[in-house]
C-alpha cells in the first residue's frame, strides 16, 4: 500500500493482534525520539530546548489524533487529547514530586515541604493560561475550527519567541543524562550528528506506520470485549505514548535541583498538546473533507474537556507561587483518580475543580498584589526580552 493509500484509507476494524506489535512500535519511536531529543538539549538554551523535547516526546500522541481527524471519527477527536493531558497533570506532576522528596529524605534526612521553581521558569507558568482560557472559549461555543488553530498556533509561536529570548543555561552534567542520551552525547561530533538524525528519522517512520493500525486495534479489542471505545483510546494510548516522558522526567527529578527541570518539561508538554495537539484537528479534518470545516462537540466531549480544563486551571493556579507543595501534588493526585474509583463523581469533580480554581484566584486578588510568577515574569521581560 502506498504512503498516500495508507493516509487516506478508512478506518478498519483489524485484529486486535496487532496491539503487540503496533504499541511496541509506538512505544520503540517515542523512546528514540526522546533519547535524540535529550542528547540535543545539551547544546541549546534549556527553557527552548524544553519546549522542542517536549513537542517531539508528544509525537505519539499527535499521530493518533491525526488518524482521528482525518478519518473523521469525530466522537474519538478527544479522547486522547484529554487522556493524555489529564495523565500529565494528575499523575506526571505528583509523580515528579514523589520522586524528589523521595530522594530529597533519602540524602537530606528530612522531608521536602515544595519544588520551588527558578525565576526564568515564570514563562513557562505564564505561558500556560492564554491556552487554557482560550479552551474555555472552545468549550463555550461547542466547536473547533481553522479561526481556533489559528489563533492557537500564534500563541504556541508567542510561547517559543519569548523562550528563544532567554539567555542560556549551564547544562546538565554527564552524570544526569540517562545513559543512552549520555553516550550519544559523548561520541564524535559527526557520529553524534548522524545518531541523532537516525534516532529522528527512525521514531518519526515507526510512529507514521505504526499509528494508524495501533488505532484500528484499540478500536478492534474496544468492539471484541465491550468497552466504550473512547474510554480505551483515552487511556490506553496515552499510557504507552506518555511512558517515555513520564521515564525521563521521573529520571530528572531524582535531585532536587533538576525536579523543577523535570516539571516544566511536563508544562511545556501540557502547552504543546492544548495549542498545536487541539489546533491540528480542524486542519487535519477539513484537509480530509477537502474544504474548510468546523468539529461539533458532542456532549461528552464538552464534558471531558471541561473535566481537563478544570484540572489544568487548579494545576495553574498552584504553580503562580512558583512552587508545587506537597498537599498540591497529592491533591491533584487525589481528584485524577476519582473519576476511576466513582465514574458516577465525574460531575461533582468538574464542579470541584473549577470552584477550587475560583478560590485560589480570590485568594491571590485578596492579597493585593501579583501572584510571583506574574512578577518574576515582569522582571523577565524587562531583563531579556523588551
């Protein structure tokens, strides 16, 4: 089957065998992509290499969602969206926290009360809200269309010209690469060059072939064993597509020091997935139909991309004071997975979140002054980017 044949074929039901070999593909490219992307950080401004370790390490995420869009299986446009953005936040972000204060009590004998954040690190918190509000808007009026990518697509532009203003950092020791990104990194420069290119390469053709029938199969063992189909492809292929992310930055956050890194590798991610992740669906659907054309929200989507709003908003408003606490992460923890526990309390957390989303922003206003990451972002536009 030709490359163009392959992109514009229906959807199939195929076997649900080719899970075994299709997610193991998947999961093979975003572990080659990640490991070319880290050994590439080493030689660019950490903030912007962030931001691109981020967006190739959700490749996974946006090959399925394109299949999605361009076989116009309108009713599964977000599941993985929301899946994998709800496991960023409410379990990549507490699972950042764990392991630093794990390794925090481990060396220091005494608990780690927060992650405080670096002064520079406000554009990424800040850079965080324009999407999020703008999700609202989405959820508002009920559709996605090609005004809404574009209007996302030039705040993802704004986030990246704001992070290539930051000056560079030192980077990270040999010692806190993992080992493969390490001996890529310590080989000749031509090899390295050319490794990463391989590794690039390799992982983009692994998930262009290996994302639609992973797709069909999800759809396949959905049909065979009875499961509401958007209910696996919200977890199921975020769980594999998100593994290496959530590795490299469980990796990071073993010292102190580094966990505020791995945190915003997992904001920058959150930023990418709800500006260019959401903005590619109308054009990807309207590409297929062949003319310009809005997505409908059904009710189910609205809800489940109001679940993830709220959650990404209470996430937010935690980190405007430059910190994750302790009881922050673990709250998050706590409200992702009661909608596991009680699928039933999934209206009752919306209304949680937001409520508790419109407490901490009282609370801010309350005292008068601007919340630390909107200071710190003050100082930083003046220092670096005006």
């Amino acid at each position: 089957m030709s490359l163009l044949a392959l992109l514009i074929a229906p959807l199939q039901l195929t076997s649900t065998s080719d899970i075994f070999w299709a997610a193991p593909a998947i999961l093979l490219a975003a572990l080659m992509i990640a490991w070319a992307a880290e050994a590439s950080q080493y030689f660019i401004a950490q903030a912007f290499a962030l931001a691109i370790l981020a967006w190739m390490q959700t490749l996974p995420e946006f090959a399925v969602e394109a299949v999605f869009a361009w076989t116009r299986q309108l009713p599964l446009l977000l599941a993985n969206l929301t899946g994998a953005l709800r496991l960023l936040t409410g379990l990549g972000w507490p699972v950042i926290y764990f392991t630093a204060a794990v390794s925090h009590r481990r060396r220091a004998k005494k608990p780690l009360r927060s992650i405080e954040l670096e002064s520079h690190q406000s554009v990424e918190v800040i850079a965080l809200l324009p999407p999020l509000l703008y999700a609202a808007i989405v959820v508002a009026k009920g559709s996605l269309t090609i005004l809404d990518s574009i209007v996302l697509i030039a705040i993802y532009l704004a986030y990246l010209w704001l992070l290539r203003k930051l000056p560079p950092e030192a980077p990270e020791s040999m010692e806190e690469l993992e080992a493969i990104p390490r001996a890529i990194v310590c080989a000749p420069r031509a090899r390295r060059i050319a490794i990463i290119a391989i590794l690039f390469v390799a992982g983009g053709l692994a998930i262009y072939f290996a994302a639609r029938p992973f797709a069909e199969s999800l759809l396949a063992i959905a049909a065979a064993v009875g499961v509401p189909s958007f209910v696996l492809v919200q977890w199921v292929a975020p769980v594999i597509s998100e593994f290496p992310e959530l590795a490299s930055t469980t990796y990071f956050a073993r010292t102190v020091d580094r966990a505020p890194m791995a945190l915003m590798n997992m904001v920058s991610s959150n930023i990418n997935q709800w500006t260019l992740l959401v903005a590619m669906l109308p054009l990807f659907y309207s590409l297929s139909l062949g003319q310009v054309a809005s997505i409908p929200l059904d009710a189910q989507q609205r809800a489940e991309l109001l679940l993830t709003l709220g959650q990404a908003l209470v996430g937010a408003m935690f980190l405007l004071n430059m910190s994750l606490a302790w009881w922050e992460a673990c709250a998050l923890f706590v409200m992702f997975t009661i909608p596991f526990i009680h699928p039933a309390a999934e209206k009752i957390v919306i209304i949680v979140y937001f409520a508790w989303a419109g407490i901490e922003l009282l609370r801010l206003l309350r005292t008068g002054r601007a919340p630390a990451a909107m200071r710190q972002f003050a100082e930083t536009w003046r220092s670096h980017i005006a």
